[in-house]
C-alpha cells in the first residue's frame, strides 16, 4: 500500500566517533569519553542528510509543513543522552543540529530603534535539546545500576554457546594479545577490546600500519556477538531488551504527537549510543528478516520511523522505518513484526505497549532493585574532578547531614515533652499520598 506523504518523523541516532571507551563488562558503565573532529563531521553529515531527505521541499520524503528554512521550536523535539559516553554524545547532537537547520542571515530581528540584529555566526540557529541524566530519568540509559540486567548478563556469560564461541576464539586472542598491550582478552571483555583497537587503527598512524589484515574485522565479529547476545532477549518484554524498551517510550509519546493534528510536534531527535538499537531490531523482530543488523551500529547510524498517513477515505496512520549504518549509505527501508510494507500506528502500538516501560518506578521493577534508592543516589560522575575537593565535600556533606540529624532529633524530643490539658486529638486518616503521574496524559489513539 503506497502512503506518500510524511507528517513526520523520529529518529533515533548513534553518537559520532570518539575517544576509546571503557565499558565494564558486568555493570556497564562507561568512562567519560570525548568527542573527535571525526565524530563531529560525522553527526554534521548525518544532519545534513536528514535535511535533504526530510526539509527539502523537493524531496519525496519532504515532512507535510514542516518550516525548514528557519526552525520553528515547536515543531521539533531533541533528547540528548548525558550518562555514559556523555560529552561526546552532546556534541554529537549540536554537530547533527547544525547540519539540520544550518545558519540562516534571516535568522535576525529588527529592533525598536529599526536597528537590525543577525545572530551570530551569520544567523546561527540556537536550538534548545533536552539532556536525559540516568540520575533522574532512565529512559535513555536503563541498564545501569539495574541488578536484573547483572544477572543477565552472567547468564548469557555462563551459557554454554558463549563459553564455546570462546574456546573458538582463544586463537585469535592469543594472536592478538601483542596489540592490546596489557589489556584483558577475554570474550567477557571484547568490546573493550574492540573498541580500542578500533580507535587506535582510526588515529594511530603507526599503530594502523602494525596491525595485520582481518584483527580488525575479528575483533568487530567477536565484539558483535558478545553485545548482540547481551542487549537482546527472546522475550519481547525480557530484560535483555531494557535499552529499547524504555527508549520507545519517548518514541511512542512523540509518534501519538505527531499524529494529533492539535499538536504541532514534526521532528524529534534522540541522540544515544549504540545500546538502544541492538535491543529494537530484536524487540520489533527485525532481526528475522534482517539478520545482518545483529550488533553493533557504526558511529553517526541512525534509525527514521516515518509517520505517513493512507490518502482517503482510509484514514489510518502508519509508519515506515529505514535505517543507515554509519555515514558511507543511504537509508534502507526495514520491516518489523513480519510485516513487508507500512505497519499502522495502532497495531504498533499494541504490539509493544506491554513491553514499554514508561516510568522510572517500572524501571525499578523491571531491574529488582528500589526506585527510593536510586532516585535518592547521587549521579555517577558528580565530582569536582579534583581528589582533594572530593573528598572535603565528601567530608562538608557527611557534617552537614549529621547536624540534620542531631537539630531534627532535639525537635522530636521537645514535641513527646509537651503534653495537651485536654484530650491528645487524633488523625482521623493517614496522611494521602502525593501520586506523581509519569505517563503522558494524551490518551492513546484508539485502535
């Protein structure tokens, strides 16, 4: 069924290159990382191709009345991930708005004095992004601090298809063990170990000269299983798949927007890394007809759901999903839940509304641990960046929650001293409670 006109569009977007990144294997929380020249022209290009697919008024994907010559606020959404890898992935999303509304010269106001004032950088166009912090919100960064998701990935590091694909491996690793200098080698390991022979062959000279031809590509095949097998579940709703089940959430919100003509949404960006798409191609099925897109995106992929709507008198929505892996082709039309065109937005939704977790206190449920805990608990990198500052402010905090305690327990004393003449009154009910709704209050499309 052919659905020609796009009222628009979500995408999903990998970081660009960046400096090597350490991962721990178990928990897996990555170190700060920096963005590269690389990476940066890389997310640039993907903006200025999502622009000539998507804002050109000649393009046949053009969005129905989208504004792309001056960028309307209103018409366009950006989350950008901030845990692990976090710099590099703000960057990555400046670098891809920059390509996607470029500066302007009529991006200028003309004052009451009639004084004329081009923004800067001749009409740069400043576009507001809403970071995404793990400490507060887990839709982008939902398997950390999660002990469900621990435990399986010890399971799959215990099956016995894992330990014999790295029986098959210790070849290899032991060939391989002289450019890692020091580095663990181990399948438990591999995308460290990927990922910094990557990042050397990328921008050490010498070191792209020594490595011997296929270590690259092994390594990659073997990083590839470990985090295809890590980042995904048989089970739809399984733990395995938490990256996309709780990224789809800000998905679905922002598809059911588009899709109200009262809401004035068009775009929306996420910028993430590479987590979320190895768990969606296997969450929405879309490994079973693609198997290929088993592991891990290129730097600057990016995943396009199109909404399009069925001309008259069908008045359906449906959706289109393309994906482009890393900077070097052009998307390619992809199908999820067996279907071989346009699936509607309805049947979508329905099929992964059971799934999608949409609050940190699911998430809570869904990783076993408590919702109190983690939102009481401080983020990950709040550091000065300085040993001694940290630990004077480590040492200020503990004082101060002491003097709380002892200010708060002379108050509870002197109340229990204090008796009333006549008859102590009583609460007649608990206090109620205070319910924070996190769910979107738009109400789902009918089906």
């Amino acid at each position: 069924m052919s659905h020609p006109e796009v009222h628009g569009v979500v995408i999903l977007a990998r970081n660009g290159d960046r400096t090597e990144c350490y991962q721990d294997p178990i928990t897996q929380k990555a170190d700060y990382t920096q963005s590269t020249p690389l990476g940066e022209a890389q997310a640039h290009q993907l903006g200025t191709y999502l622009r000539n697919l998507y804002l050109n008024p000649s393009s046949s994907s053009h969005v129905r009345g989208i504004h792309s010559d001056l960028v309307d606020l209103k018409e366009v959404h950006v989350r950008v991930k901030v845990g692990g890898e976090g710099a590099s992935v703000f960057d990555s999303a400046t670098a891809l708005l920059q390509g996607l509304f470029p500066p302007n010269p009529a991006n200028k106001i003309t004052l009451a004095n009639e004084t004329t004032i081009m923004a800067p950088l001749n009409g740069y166009q400043y576009i507001p992004v809403e970071t995404v912090e793990p400490s507060n919100d887990r839709s982008l960064e939902s398997w950390t601090d999660c002990p469900a998701f621990e435990k399986h990935i010890r399971d799959v590091q215990n099956s016995a298809e894992f330990k014999e694909t790295s029986k098959n491996a210790q070849p290899f690793f032991n060939a391989l063990r002289d450019f890692v200098f020091g580095r663990e080698i181990s399948m438990e390991n591999m995308y460290n170990v990927w990922d910094y022979v990557n990042a050397e062959l990328v921008h050490n000279k010498t070191y792209a000269h020594r490595l011997p031809p296929t270590f690259i590509e092994q390594a990659r095949g073997y990083a590839n299983m470990r985090e295809d097998a890590i980042y995904s579940d048989k089970a739809m709703g399984g733990i395995g798949n938490i990256a996309s089940r709780t990224a789809l959430s800000s998905i679905l919100k922002a598809l059911q927007r588009i899709a109200f003509n009262g809401d004035p949404l068009q775009l929306m960006v996420i910028e993430t890394t590479y987590q979320p798409f190895i768990s969606f191609f296997h969450q929405a099925g879309v490994v079973d007809s693609h198997p290929e897109l088993k592991g891990i995106p290129d730097f600057g992929s990016a995943l396009a759901i199109e909404l399009r709507r069925a001309p008259p008198p069908d008045v359906r929505d449906f959706l289109r999903f393309k994906f482009r892996n890393g900077t070097h082709e052009d998307f390619r039309t992809i199908h999820v839940f067996k279907h071989h065109e346009d699936i509607p937005l309805t049947e979508f939704i329905y099929r992964l509304e059971n799934s999608v977790i949409d609050s940190n206190r699911e998430w809570a449920q869904a990783c076993s641990t408590s919702s109190a805990s983690n939102w009481l608990s401080l983020p990950q990198k709040a550091t000065t960046g300085s040993k001694f500052a940290d630990a004077s402010l480590g040492v200020f905090l503990a004082l101060f929650m002491m003097m709380i305690m002892f200010f708060a327990g002379k108050a509870i004393r002197r109340r229990r001293s204090v008796r009333l003449r006549g008859p102590e009154d009583r609460l007649s009910a608990p206090p109620s409670e205070v319910v924070v709704q996190l769910r979107d209050e738009k109400s789902r499309l009918p089906l």
